[in-house]
C-alpha cells in the first residue's frame, strides 16, 4: 500500500466551551472543558489513518502524561511511529482553544513544547520514510527549518507534496516551487496576496496570485462554503457536505480536510474526487467535539447518501 509521511507537532488540546469567545480584557464563565490530542500535523495524521491512509508520523513529544496521549491515539489508529521523537528535555506542548459553543467558531493560541524542538537530524533520521512514501504533508508548526528541508527531500524524490500554510508565515520564493498542492484557508491565503479572500469570487479572483508564487496546485477552503481549486489548466468549486447534524466544533476542520485529502490522492482518485472526499470528511469533523478526536470513520464517509 502507497503510504503517507506527515511532519507536524503533537500538542494536548485544552478546549474551553462558552457562549461566546471572550473579547479582549474580557473575562466570561465557561461552559465546558475537555482534554485532548492535538496539534495540526498530528491531527492530519490522525484523519488520514482513519480515511484509510498508510500514514508514518515526524514529530516530538515529551516523555510525560500528555506525550502519552499521542503515543495512545497513533496506537488505537495504526500510525507508524517510528520517527515520534521523545524528548527527556522539553514537554509535550499545549494548545489554548477557546469555542463558541452556539455557532463551533474557535480562537488558538498553541505551544509547540517539544515539537518545537524538531532539528534537521530528526528528519534526516526520516528520510527513507519520506524518499518511500506517495505523498508528504505538511503545515507551518514545526520549527520551519525542518518543514523546508523535508520538503526538499520529498521534492528531490518525486514524492507528491502537500503544502497546509497554517498558521501563514513569510517563505522563502525557492520554497513554493517544491509544493504540489497548496492548501490555505481564507485568512491563511489572503496571508499570501494582496487583498482579502473571504468567497469564492474572492479566491477565483485571488488564486492566480497564488499560483504565480510557483505552487502547482492551490486548494482554498472556505470552512462551510466549500473548496476553491485552481492550476494552469482548471479552475472549480466544489461546495461544501450540506450537513444533516449541528456544527459543535469546528476547531481541526482544516486538518481533517488535509488529512482526508491526502489519503484520497493515495488512491485511484483525481483530484476533484479527493476534494469531494476530503469536504464530506471535513463537514462530519465540524458535527463532533475535539480536533483528533472529532475525525469520522472511512465507513461514515461511504455511509453519506
Ligand atoms: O487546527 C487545529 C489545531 O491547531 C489544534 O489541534 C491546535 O492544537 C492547533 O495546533
């Protein structure tokens, strides 16, 4: 089986449920509190083992209680955790999610912790995974170094490249050229042009921008608008699940996109019947509470009339 290597950090999620997401110097009582594995990288990793993907995981988490609860759920999901470093010197990270319990709208603010401390050894230490595998994915957590020099690996190894800028970061103009698929959201593209993408007019208007960067595909989501897609020779929208149960939390939504679409590029789908996929997986994600914990079955996904 094709299989997926995915660089990204492992934080614990320490998600707080109110009515609203406080304003600035604002305290409000919350309504709910709940514990869980994080991280954008280790949430794709996640989705993509329950899409069905073949996934080896590049992180670093600490030798405590919460490097624990990611070494738990790579076990219950199958992920290769050959190259989850641990580290005796630094802890696991955290994440501070703060959630709209009425509308699922969230606000992070996160900690690498140990992940932040990924060096360009752990990675070369992962290459052969990376050289061997269909496709790499990654987004903006870990230190950026290492993000870039794996993605030269993949690069000069003809492996598909999945690029999720998050959170959006200045690069280098000899970065995007080694990306296949580019994946922003609507702030994280608008990051990259020079004006704001909040429809898909906007991201119609906007993706050549982005394109001339150097990445060959860009893949904007628009949360529960749907995708826009853009390359040299196609432009479409693909409109997002219209959903039969409530949003609750719509925190990992874009990792559930990323993951799901990488194990749907891993399999006997183009690439608009892998955004088709990834959307319904996404869609389900934002119906149940938690990052890696809220990522649907692959049966939930056929399930969908
Ligand atoms: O994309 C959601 C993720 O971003 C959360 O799990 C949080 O840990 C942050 O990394």
């Amino acid at each position: 089986m094709k299989s997926i290597t995915i660089l990204g950090i492992f934080v614990a999620d320490l998600a707080f449920f109110s009515k609203k997401i406080p304003a600035r110097g604002e305290t409000i009582l919350g309504e709910d509190f709940v514990v869980g594995p994080g991280g954008k990288g280790s949430n794709q990793a996640v989705a993509a083992a329950k899409a069905g993907g073949q996934v080896n995981f590049i992180t670093k988490i600490g030798n405590d209680q919460y490097g624990d609860m990611a070494k738990k759920i790579y076990s219950e999901v199958n992920i290769e955790t050959k190259n989850v470093f641990i580290s005796d010197k630094f802890s696991t990270g955290v994440a501070a999610i703060l959630i709209n319990k009425e509308t699922g709208d969230n606000a992070i603010s996160v900690v690498p912790g140990a992940a932040g401390q990924l060096t360009i050894e752990d990675i070369n230490k992962a290459e052969y995974e990376i050289k061997n595998s269909e496709i790499f994915l990654t987004q903006l957590e870990a230190p950026i170094n290492t993000v870039i020099h794996a993605l030269k690996i993949a690069k000069s190894n003809n492996v598909k490249t999945i690029f999720n800028p998050a959170p959006a970061a200045k690069l280098d103009k000899d970065v995007f050229p080694l990306i296949d698929f580019f994946t922003p959201n609507e702030s994280e593209a608008s990051f990259y042009v020079d004006g704001e993408i909040n429809n898909e007019e906007d991201a119609k208007k906007y993706a050549k921008d982005i394109l001339q960067l150097g990445v060959k595909n860009v893949l904007i989501t628009l949360g529960e608008k749907g995708v826009y897609f853009e390359n040299s020779k196609e432009n479409y929208f693909v409109p997002a699940l219209d959903l039969k149960d409530k949003v609750v939390d719509t925190s990992g939504a874009g990792d559930a996109f990323n993951g799901a679409f990488a194990a749907a590029m891993c399999e006997n789908m183009n690439v608009k019947e892998a955004i088709e996929f990834a959307n319904k997986f996404a869609g389900l994600s934002t119906t149940k509470i938690g990052t890696a914990n809220s990522m649907p079955l692959r049966r939930e996904i056929e399930n969908l009339t």
